[in-house]
C-alpha cells in the first residue's frame, strides 16, 4: 500500500529533513529529496538507509556546508567541485547534496556538459522516472510530492520506463541500460517495451562504459533473490554478449542422431537461481554462473556415450584469470577462490554416482579445504534434472557424501592440511641438502595418509618417513 501520493511527512521523519528545509527557507531555496529514497518511501520497501540524494535550485555545496555546521561542530563535508556535489555522514547517513541542473552529452562519452538548471530539468535528467520522484522539504510545502512523470504510476504498474526518449537517455548514459536491468531484477519489474526496444538498439554503446561501473551493477544484479530475470534480460538485448561472451555462448542446443544436450545457458541460470536460496556469497554465486563456461568449447558427440564435455571444469578454471581481468574483478583470493569452485564442481557428483570411498572423500577434502562446505552448496544446486527421482537419488548420495566428509575431518583432520612431516625434519633427519628425495618422501607421507594408510598425525608419519628414507638408500642421524 503506498503512503499519501500527495502529502508524504509522516513518511520522512529523520531530524536532518528538517533541518535541511530550515536552512533552505534561511537562504531562499528550494530542496528536495530525489531518488531511490523517495521510491523505496513510496513502495513500502523496509530496508536500511545508508544514502540520500537531496537537490536544491541552487548551489548543493552552499547548501551541505550550511547544513552540516548547524548540525555538528566539525561535522565533515566532502566537497566535490567538478561534479558541484558536496556530502556529509550523519548516524551512519550518507546525504549528498547537488544543485538542479540540465545536461547535455558528446557521442564519445557520458560525462555530460552540466548547466545550472530547474528542478524540473533535474527531473528530467534522471534515468527512469520512478527514480524522478521529488519531495519538498521547505517548511510551507513539507512532504509534497512532485511527480512530472507519473512515476506513481509506474511504480503501481510496476514498470520500467525513462522520463525522455529512452533512445537519447541510454545513448547519452548508456549505464543506464544496466541500471534498468537491475532495478527490474531488484524490484521484479517488467521494462516497459520501447525502454526495452532501446536497448537493444542501443546495446554497443556499452563499450564507452568503464569495466568496473559495469562489473559492479552485474554484482547488485547477481545479488537479488532471483538473478536469472537479470540475465535473461542482458541475454535478450544484446548486452550479455558484449559484457559476458562466455555466458552467452552458453546458449543453445544441438542434436545429432537423434540425441540432444540440454541447454547449458538456462541450465546455469537455473543453478544461479537455485544456489541464490542458499547464500548471499557473491563469489559462491560467481561460480555458479560461471561453473560450466568451457563446455562450449569442449562439447563432442560420441556416436557411443552421445554429448560429452570433458575436462570442462579444468578448462573453465583456466579461463577465469582473463574475464576476472578484463571486467576488473580482483585477482587475488577472490579469483582463486571460484577457480577452485569451477575446478572441483564435478567431484561431488562424481562421488554420488559411484560407491563413496573414504580414500576418494579424503582427496576432496584435501583439495577444498575450508571452502568443502561451499562446495557442497554449489554441487546441490546443480543438480537440475526435470526427473524427480533423479533429483532424489543425487541429493540423498550427496548427504551420504556430507556424512562421510564430517565423520573423515573429525578423524584425520584434513580440512586445513598441514603436512606432518615438514622439509626441514627431512633434511635433519637424513642430513640432507635440498634435493628431489625430500619431494618423493612428502609426496608419499600425504598419499599414505590420504588413502587412510596412516593417521594425519606426527608419529605415524614420522615412522613412514624412516620407512620411506631407507627404501630410497637414505641413513637416518641416530637422534
């Protein structure tokens, strides 16, 4: 239910409010709240504030100053000249303060050419006109909402649209593309269709985007209840393409005698939508997206055993380093992280399909580590058959695999593997210089104890090291 369209000032109770209509009415201005603010008022949507944008018919760095020194001693104000924005934090707020103003764009670029302006002309400027939404904070008009756009509408409609053309607002700020795909994921909005119409027209402007504005809207996107909406619209207009080729070349179906494969782009979305209702890790999230991206390139038809797409988890785990790089995603742990995820996703399944060994439950521990447990998530969520009995099978091996790795860790703790026997004890105790011997002699300490032939603890494989060193010549020092 929305609040009063007309009158909203029991919706926007926070004292700075007041204080920012006070000082205004002292200086001869009009201000208003703009923006997502007013739209989550109107929708009713309970979420934290951690930002508000005010604009005044005037300059916004004047007023944040005057603002900010009634409010605190010292309260601090980031001024930003170039852009004639200024902001202070206040209880964890972010307000940010610009004067209205009118833009107009160069085809090469969008960073506009800005003049002082109108509120209305600030209205216009915006990108959708549910985000156009203004409320007045002067005294005499506290609480008024103006509306030029029918941005109520909208919202009631649950629409995406632009205030202006949308082919001159995305041409002229072509993130505004992305901006709509993400609200109509975020909010579970249609984009109305000539919005979408301009995008798709208007798709290739994209590219004069900087990688990391795009990357971090496909991160707001990836982090809704329902990602899949996102990119099925990035699919269909044009933008997955240029953004995530990978993702796209997904898409599609072949058949060969008869024999078809299913299509691994709507596969991965409905892993992606699947592992969402499980956790809000953006990067257990990446990987699901991005698990499968070699297949692609490793499908064969096999007259025998039908599609096959061999060594798809090695292939996409090495084809990670150079999207991370190219959308300006880190390269640290992060990356490292869902390489590991791409790489080990077919062990588990592999696992329930055949009889569950504690040597083989061992090796996957050992390679995941403390991320076994996002593993598990990941592998559940990829099990998408259209047979419920399939499903049931795979889920029920899955928590026969879970048990085992519970009751391997509480026996031989391997999650955070640390080898028993160092290189340094090696080397003393044989009174070695560095050489291959002390490889073979660790190799085969963590292989006995990863086939369960001896415990993870230093007096078995202390033994087995002496044992080993004999076998290859070596005289242990009498200790």
């Amino acid at each position: 239910m929305m609040p009063e369209r007309h009158n909203l000032k029991n919706s926007i109770t926070h004292p700075v409010f007041r204080q920012i209509g006070n000082v205004s009415d002292q200086e001869g201005v009009e201000t208003y709240i703009i923006g997502g603010f007013v739209r989550d008022v109107l929708l009713g949507r309970k979420r934290e504030v951690f930002d508000v944008d005010i604009v005044t018919v005037g300059s916004g760095i004047d007023l944040a100053t005057k603002v900010a020194a009634t409010l605190r001693p010292g309260l601090k104000v980031s001024v930003f000249k170039n852009f004639g924005t200024a902001m202070f934090r206040y209880n964890d707020i972010d307000f940010e303060f610009v004067g209205a103003r009118r833009e107009s764009y160069r085809q090469e670029s969008r960073k506009p050419v800005v003049e002082d302006g109108t509120l209305e002309d600030d209205q216009k400027r915006r990108d959708f006109t549910i985000n156009a939404l203004a409320i007045c904070l002067n005294d005499n008009r506290f609480g008024e909402l103006l509306d030029p756009f029918d941005g109520i509408g909208d919202l009631e409609n649950r629409i995406i649209k632009t205030p202006l053309a949308p082919e001159i607002t995305f041409s002229d700020d072509p993130l505004r593309m992305l901006r709509a795909i993400r609200f109509a994921t975020q909010l579970d909005f249609i984009i109305e269709d000539k919005t979408l119409a301009a995008i798709k027209s208007q798709c290739k402007r994209i590219e004069i985007v900087s990688k990391e504005r795009i990357t971090d809207e496909i991160n707001k996107i990836m982090l809704t209840p329902s990602p899949s909406i996102g990119f099925k619209l990035l699919e269909k207009t044009g933008l997955l393409a240029i953004i995530l080729p990978e993702v796209q070349n997904l898409k599609g179906r072949e058949t060969r005698n008869g024999i078809g494969h299913k299509d691994n782009f709507y596969h991965t979305l409905e892993v992606l939508d699947r592992i969402a209702k499980n956790t809000d890790d953006l990067w257990l999230r990446w990987s699901a997206l991005l698990h499968d991206i070699a297949k692609p390139l490793t499908k064969r038809f096999d007259p025998r055993l039908g599609w096959t797409f061999h060594a798809h988890n090695f292939i996409g785990e090495k084809m990670l380093p150079a999207l991370f790089d190219r959308l300006k995603m880190p390269l640290n742990e992060k990356l490292r992280y869902v390489q590991k995820m791409v790489s080990l996703h077919m062990r588990p399944i592999v696992l329930s399909e055949e009889e569950v060994t504690d040597s083989a439950v061992r090796r996957l521990l050992f390679d995941a580590g403390d991320d076994i447990d996002d593993l598990m998530i990941l592998c559940e969520a990829d099990i998408t058959s259209k047979n419920p009995d399939k499903v049931s099978r795979f889920l029920s091996n899955f928590q026969l695999v879970r048990e085992k790795l519970k009751d391997i860790e509480e026996r031989d703790a391997l999650r955070s593997f640390q080898p028993p026997i160092t290189g340094e004890i090696i080397m003393e105790t044989f009174a070695l210089q560095p050489c291959r011997e002390i490889g073979i002699i660790k190799s085969a300490i963590k292989e006995a104890i990863l086939e369960g032939e001896i415990h993870n603890n230093y007096d078995e494989a202390y033994q087995f090291m002496l044992a080993k060193g004999k076998e290859l010549g070596l005289i242990a020092k009498q200790m």
